[in-house]
C-alpha cells in the first residue's frame, strides 16, 4: 500500500509518499501527478522517497519516464531521499525538503 499526501507550499507542490511504490501503487500515484500536472498546472514538484519501504525494480523505469514528461511540460522537480538510487545528474537531491526552497526561482 501506498499513502501519498499533496501539499502546495509557495507554489511548490510536495509529494510524500509512505509504503511499497509496485506497478499497482505508481499507477495510482501516477493519475494523481497527470491530475496536479495537466488539470491543476502544477510545474513545481519535491517528490518524497523518505518513507518509502520498498520499490519493485520494474517502478524505476516508469519513475524515470513520469520525471521526463514533468520536465518537457515545463516543470522542476527536487527529489528527496533517494539519491543513492537515482543517479542522474539532470536531477536535483536533497536530503530535507527544505532544501529544496534553494532549488525554485518562483
């Protein structure tokens, strides 16, 4: 199972997620990201992985894709806790989300 709570703060929307992220709970975190993305016109993104217990290795791939499409429709994302897994350099990590505040010219 998967909670993810949304809260919008200065115009950056942060994602915490809690709990196993599979294939069924990205889908689910997925229709709310093309909610906040396309009918909200959310671009500013901190996307939690501190709580996280377990991802499947096969969510990495649709993780890396949902990133993509976020930023060719204009949006900034900040991730963090979870850099010692993702290690593409075009991403900004933080190890608090206030860190990320650094990160957005709002």
């Amino acid at each position: 199972m998967l909670n993810v709570q949304v809260d919008v703060v200065r115009g950056i929307t942060f994602i915490r997620l809690e709990g196993d992220l599979t294939n069924r709970t990205f889908d689910d975190l997925d229709l709310e990201l093309n909610n906040l993305l396309y009918n909200l016109g959310m671009n500013f993104y901190v996307i939690s992985f501190v709580d996280i217990f377990n991802i499947e290795n096969s969510v990495f791939h649709k993780i890396q894709n949902k990133l993509y499409e976020i930023f060719l429709c204009c949006g900034k994302v900040v991730m963090c806790g979870i850099k010692s897994t993702f290690k593409d350099k075009r991403l900004a990590y933080v190890n608090c989300e206030v860190e990320a505040f650094k990160y957005f010219n709002i």
